[in-house]
C-alpha cells in the first residue's frame, strides 16, 4: 500500500494537551531524508546530494517557567519519557562515554547527547528547562534518519528556550557530535545536514571537504518514490565501521589522505597496491563522487533519462563494489525499473535493509507504486510501502495553532487566547 498523509504535527501537539493540560507554545516540525546520490561519500571527503522528504518527526514543547529545571520528552511509542537534567551532561570530545557511563539508552540517549552537545555551545545560558511531546512518521532503520530528525528537532528546543540564534550547520554539527560522541554510532554528517538545511523543491549538493552547499532544483515533473522494503538493520551494529575503515585502508595504500584525493579515476597500478575489497571500495567512492556531478548535471538541464541511468549506475556500484545491497534491496530496485514512469532506481541510506528511492514521473505515480509493491511481493513475499515525496524544507519551527485538537482551540478561542 501507500502511505496515508502524515500527520505528525497533530499527533504531538493532541499528545502535549493530553500530557500537560495546555496547549504547547511552540511546535517544531524535523524531516527526514533521502540521498539522491553520492553515498558512504560523506566520511570519505566526498560528495552527496540528499533531500528532506516530508515524512517528518513533529516536537510540541514549552519552555519551563523555572530556571535550573529538567527537559522532559515524551514520545507516542514509549512509555518512559527521557529525562535530562540541567546543567547538561559534559560531552566528551574523546571518544562515546561506555555504555554504562550513559544514563539512558535507546531513543532517550539521541535526547540526552543533544543536550549535552547545545548545552556545551550554550554554556551558561542551558539554564532553563523545557518540556514536550513528540510524534513521528519516519519508520525508525529504514534509512530515512530518524535519529537526525529527531536529534534536530531537540536542538531546535533548546535553541528556542536557550534563545540562541539558529544556524542549521552549526546545529547539525552539534547534532553529529551527540551522534559521535554520546550514542556512539560513528556516522557522517550526512544526515544531520540533510535534515537541518535543505530547502523545499531543492535536492541540497554537499562537499564533504569543505562543507560548501548549492541547492539543486528537483524539476516539478517529477516525485521521488521512496520504496519501503520492510527490512530494518541496526547502524551501531553494522557493518559499516567496517566500510569505514576499508576505506581508510584503501586511501593508505594509494598514498592519499583520503580517497576524495583521488579525483575522477583510480591510479594505474591501484590493482598492485590495494587488495581486492581495498580495491572495490576505493573504485565506488571515486565513481560516486563522479556520479553525483552528473546528476547535478543533468537535473539542472531536467535531462531525467540521464539521471534516473547515473541512479542505476551507483545502485550497481554499491551493490558489487561497496558491497552493502541485500536482496531485498535489489528486488526493490529491480521493481521499480520496469514500473510505469520510472527513470531510475537505487537502493539510499547505509544499506544492507531499509529503502529504495526512484525518480518518477508526477503523471504516472500511484500506477508506478501499483506496480512496484505487486512486483516486490512476487519476488520477495514482503510487502512494502511506497511514499511519494517532493523535496520539502529543513527542520523548522510551525504555528501551533492550526493543529490544535478542535476542542482546545475553540477553549484557547474562547477565552481568548488566540
Ligand atoms: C548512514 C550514515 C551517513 C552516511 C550514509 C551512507 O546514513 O548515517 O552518515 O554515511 O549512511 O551514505
């Protein structure tokens, strides 16, 4: 099936007035994303070219009235609230404290590592409390950065009760660090960026090395369908710091800091310096990074037939050279080619579980996810789930008022609140 219209915002606001008897002063709406292309690029220097997709994670909160208080979050899928108390926990720069050291694990422990990072940019000023009730529409391991939205959506909390300015690249950086540092997942800073500073109808061009960022326009006539495979994986526990670290054994063998040195082709003799999975790795980053030119490229003169075949091209790249496809993946991707309106398909995110993305007609949507989940199930015996998103903008703060539950909102009327 496809996925109903979210509606996250009114769920956390309807759970804020259900929790703490009044309506929230602010809600905070925290998309996730998409990466067109340019994948396992980020920790390598590289390229990428992600979107925020309007599948998001909403955050109604209110300042506390007193300083020195506690931040408390409530979520709609858990019982325990996570629970932080001020001043913010000291984030260590040299590496995650041990687990035992972390007062809370799971989603609580995104919460507190948030904190803790805002809290060490805001020094004095992290004296006042908030509280808040979230909801999300973002499936947790399917790739699509729930931890960053929701990661995001707490800086943006403290920013607004700790009045400090909001500037997305410094928050998505702080973000990072709580991610890094306090949960432990050793990720780029993809996520976070995608997250905090795209902007509607703009896929969002990142360079690694220097973090420069060029909006890119998604042409009109297109959606991106993002094809829920159903399968879920586990970022700490992947295999990624394995990537990682092959990637930081291929630059070594070549001589290079990092394998973005390499340019636009490997050198001659990499075949005699690097060994065989060196050597795949090192053959993905340089074509990726290659790739995500191209797609730049193409949509800019809305040459779709060209990026949907670069979008095939990096789903076989990272299949047989990077190797972190799974069949559930590749039998997404191969669905999607033969669907109606599609120009091309590839597995995003980490891999090995989660989604595929596929450049689509506007014209031929609902027909192309018929045919997808139809195809999907006969070759897999899964069902999916198909969302077609247009590009939207970064983590923002959203008027409360208009999602309110009716009730509130003719009682706030009505004693004249408004
Ligand atoms: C995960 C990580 C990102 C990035 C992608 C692969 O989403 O969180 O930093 O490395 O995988 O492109």
């Amino acid at each position: 099936m496809t996925a109903e219209a979210p509606d996250a915002a009114r769920r956390a606001v309807a759970a804020f007035v259900e929790t703490f008897g009044a309506a929230p002063r602010y809600l905070v709406r925290s998309p996730g994303r998409v990466n067109l292309i340019g994948e396992h690029t980020d920790y390598n220097d590289g390229l990428c070219l992600p979107l925020a997709v309007g599948l998001e994670l909403c955050l109604a909160f209110s300042p506390a009235e007193e300083a020195g208080a506690l931040i408390e979050v409530f979520s709609e899928d858990r019982e325990a609230p996570a629970r932080v108390h001020l001043p913010p926990p000291a984030l260590s720069a040299s590496g995650p404290p041990g687990r035992a050291a972390r007062a809370q694990a799971g989603w609580a422990g995104y919460v507190e590592g948030v904190v803790a990072a805002m809290g060490a940019a805001a020094g004095a000023g992290a004296s006042r409390g908030w509280y808040g009730s979230l909801a999300s529409d973002l499936p947790a391991g399917a790739g699509l950065s729930s931890s960053a939205a929701l990661e995001l959506a707490v800086a943006r909390a403290c920013a607004v009760t700790w009045r400090r300015d909001w500037d997305p690249v410094a928050a998505a950086r702080l973000a990072h660090r709580a991610e890094n540092h306090w949960v432990g997942a050793a990720t780029g800073l993809l996520d976070q960026l995608a997250c905090a500073a795209s902007t509607a109808g703009h896929a969002l061009r990142i360079d690694f090395r220097d973090l420069t960022m060029l909006p890119v326009a998604v042409p009109d006539s297109v959606v991106v369908a993002i094809v829920d495979t159903g399968t879920r994986r586990e970022l700490v526990t992947s295999a990624y710091g394995q990537r990682r670290a092959e990637c930081v054994r291929a630059a070594a063998g070549l001589g290079v800091a990092s394998l973005r040195d390499l340019g636009d082709h490997l050198p001659a003799d990499a075949a005699d310096r690097l060994d065989p999975v060196e050597l795949r790795r090192a053959r993905h980053l340089v074509t990726e990074n290659t790739r995500v030119r191209d797609v730049v490229a193409a949509l800019a003169r809305s040459d779709l037939a060209r990026a949907g075949a670069v979008l095939l091209d990096g789903h076989r790249s990272l299949r047989d050279d990077f190797e972190v496809c799974g069949p559930e993946l590749d039998a997404a991707v191969a669905a999607c080619r033969t669907a109606p309106g599609c120009h091309g398909a590839r597995m995003t995110g980490g891999g090995f579980a989660g989604c595929v993305l596929a450049l689509v007609d506007a014209q031929s949507a609902d027909a192309f996810a018929g045919a997808v989940l139809g195809d999907y199930r006969a070759a897999t015996g899964r069902d999916g789930v198909v969302h077609l998103c247009r590009p939207v903008g970064g983590t923002s703060l959203i008027p409360v008022q208009e999602h309110l539950p009716r009730t509130t909102n003719d009682s706030m009327k009505e004693s004249g609140q408004e």
